[in-house]
C-alpha cells in the first residue's frame, strides 16, 4: 500500500479541521511528520505548526518548533520560531523572541553556516531595531560581521592543485574573540596527548622489562633443570662404573678359586 505524500497527508488534515475534528487532524500531522522520509517535510510541519497556532495553541507551537530544531537548525525555522514569540501576544513576547535568537546564533556559530548566520542577524537586527534599547542594539552590532576578501586554494576535478583565487568571507567578532582561547585549549589538548603517549611508551618499557625478566628466570629454571638432569646422568654412569667393578672382581676370585682347586 502506497503511503500518501505530505501534501495528501496534510490535505485530509485540513479536511477534518474544517469537520470539526480537531483531534483526528492532529493524529494525522503526527502520523505524517513522523514517517522517516518526507518528500517535502518543511510543508507538513509548517501546516502542522499553523494548525496549532490556528487553534491558539501557543505551548504546542513552541513544542513543534523544538522538535523540528532536533532534526534541523536551518535559519528559517529559527527565524520563524522567534518570529511566533514575537507575535504569541505574552508578556515576555520580546525577551523570548531574543531568547530564540540568542539560541539561533549559538547553533549556526556551531553549525559554521555563515551564510545563515548573516540572515539572521539581519533579521535580528531588524527586530531590535523595533523592540530593543540602546544596549540590546550595542550588544547585537557588536556581533555584525565584516566582509573580507581571502585567498583560496582552487583545484580541478581531478583534484589537482590549479592555483589561487579570490573569495568573500564574512569574520565574526564573537568567533575572532573565541580564537585565543581556541589556542589555549589546543595546547592543552596537545599536552594532554604528549603525556599519554609518555605514560604509554613508560608502560610499554615496565612490560617489556617485566617480559625480559621473565624470560631470564625461565632461562634459569632451564639451566637448573639441566644441571640436575647432568647430575643424575653422572650418578648413572658411576653406579654403571661400580657395578662393573664389582663384576670384575667376582670373576676374578672364581677364577682363583678355581686354580687353588687344581
């Protein structure tokens, strides 16, 4: 049986919205987002997530967003994600707007999705531009970017080395910050493994001590082992010796015996 695409799925979802059946269209976006493969999944969950904004279900909008995050950190989920904090109508609207933003920025800094990255922050930009103060809008230019040109290496499909060209990349103060302690925690990184090693070639040198010394006793316990058996070799031969002797002299008195007789 074939599975109906996520336009299908989302179309009965919709059909047993306008029924009147809430629930049953719920049951039905878990179901889609829930296949292991979507032919458009960005279509489902944003039907999903409009459902439920449609139903005044703020807590579930933002447990849909958080859900999607752990499959994706792509800008525009983000984006809409803050952009719902915005406009949900709480209090707090504003700060849990940032609050989402602060997270965004935080997970394409991780993700090294700079092109994302500066969609965001524009957006970001534009959000405190409405609802921030002069300090929220200190804070959010200090982490602008700048564009800069770099070179680059270039290579052709058979990856041989060409040459150099010009490329635009954009340098964020929040990552330029970052580097002393990037080196710092490098070098700690590198002592860490210098005294592993160290500690490993100690142990290897005490067990292949360990091993010479154990082959020195069993080299010991075969010379004593051959020492007796020498020994008892010895003590054969002797008693052979004596045997011998006493045989000899047996026959020797026979033989005078046998001449006083005559």
């Amino acid at each position: 049986m074939d599975v109906p695409s996520t336009t299908q799925q989302s179309r009965f979802a919709e059909l047993e919205s306008l029924l009147g059946d809430m629930e049953r269209a719920r049951a039905i976006y878990e179901l889609a987002i829930s296949q292991p493969r979507l032919d458009m999944p960005e279509l489902v969950w944003k039907a999903y997530i409009d459902f439920e904004v449609g139903q005044g279900e703020r807590d579930k909008v933002r447990e849909l967003h958080e859900r999607l995050l752990e499959r994706t950190v792509h800008v525009k989920v983000w984006m809409n994600y803050a952009q719902f904090e915005m406009s949900s109508g709480d209090e707090d609207s504003v700060s849990l707007a940032r609050r989402v933003f602060e997270r965004a920025n935080q997970a394409l800094k991780a993700s090294s999705e700079k092109e994302e990255r500066v969609m965001l922050l524009e957006a970001w930009k534009e959000f405190e531009a409405q609802h921030g103060d002069d300090e929220s809008r200190a804070k959010l230019n200090s982490k602008l970017p700048r564009r800069a040109k770099k070179r680059v290496k270039t290579y052709n499909d058979e990856g041989v080395e060409e040459g150099w060209e010009e490329v635009f990349d954009y340098i964020f103060p929040e990552d330029e910050a970052a580097k002393p302690n990037l080196k710092l925690l490098e070098k700690a990184k590198a002592w860490k493994k210098a005294m592993e090693e160290k500690q490993g070639n100690k142990i290897g040198e005490e067990g292949a001590n360990k091993e010479n010394e154990e082959e020195e006793r069993d080299k010991e316990r075969d010379r004593e082992e051959e020492d007796e058996k020498k020994d008892e070799r010895d003590r054969d031969s002797d008693d052979e010796r004596d045997d011998r002797e006493e045989d000899s002299d047996s026959e020797g008195e026979k033989e005078r015996e046998v001449e006083t007789e005559h």
